[in-house]
C-alpha cells in the first residue's frame, strides 16, 4: 500500500515577503553543506515516511500562506546546547501559491494535501508582489 502524502505548514517568522524569505535562505547560515535551504525546528515528525513521500512545507508569511517548498529529507543536527534537532532540507525552487489566510500558531502543523492551496499558474507566479496587507484583505473576501 502506498503512503499518504502531507505536508507541514509552518510560519516563516521575520519574513516580510516572498522575496524575503528567498533572500534569508540564500544566507550561508541557513542552509545545508551541500548548500541547500533548510529550516531547524525542536520536533522531529512523527510521519516522516508521509511527509517524505512529495510533501511541501507551506509558508506562512504575514498571515497568509504565500508559498510552497518541497521537502527533500530531514536531518538530524545537535545545537549548541546539545538538544537534538530536525533540520528540514527543502528543495530551493520556492513555488508561489494561491494566497489563503492562516491564523497565526506555534511550530509548524500536518497539511492535508486536500486542504493545501493550489499553486499559482506559471504566468502568476511573476506578477509582482501585492502588498501582504492587501493580499490578506483580498484572500480573505475569496478573490485571491
């Protein structure tokens, strides 16, 4: 039997846009050796075969989820406090998705494939950024 796929959801806290938050992962200090995007988080998931099976961490990012990002694998890294941690290593191609409101929460959460926003069409996802403020507004009366 096949595996479900899920993906995580998770607030990219200090982003102020999309471009920020491709800006902060092009940082040495937030990538992997080999040079890929990762984010470090306390919890390691317990559906790590599902979540590794095609699933996309979906960012949050000024109340909407703006973007996507395929999850490659996770690793285990040790902080300097000597607590083990999971470092998600994502693919670095960031995919523009339909803005969707999302409250604001702590840590990152299961995304049912379901429940996940489309993404945008190819010719979209180069339009310029809206404002975020404008893009919750409108995400919010269902035009985005």
């Amino acid at each position: 039997m096949a595996n479900k796929i899920t993906h995580l959801i998770k607030l990219s806290v200090g982003s102020e846009s999309f471009d920020s938050l491709a800006a902060w992962q092009k940082q040495k200090r937030a990538q992997t050796d080999d040079g890929l995007p990762r984010h470090v988080t306390r919890m390691w998931p317990r559906r790590e075969t599902e979540v590794l099976d095609g699933g996309s961490i979906y960012w949050v990012i000024k109340g909407a989820v703006q973007c996507r990002q395929r999850i490659l694998r996770l690793d285990e890294v040790t902080g300097q406090d000597g607590i083990r941690r999971c470092a998600i290593v994502l693919d670095p191609e960031l995919v523009r998705v339909a803005p969707a409101l999302k409250r604001p929460f702590q840590g990152w959460r299961y995304l049912d494939p379901a429940d996940a926003p489309p993404d945008l069409a190819q010719g979209r996802a180069s339009d310029d950024d809206l404002p975020p403020d404008l893009s919750a507004k409108l995400a919010e009366i269902g035009v985005l």
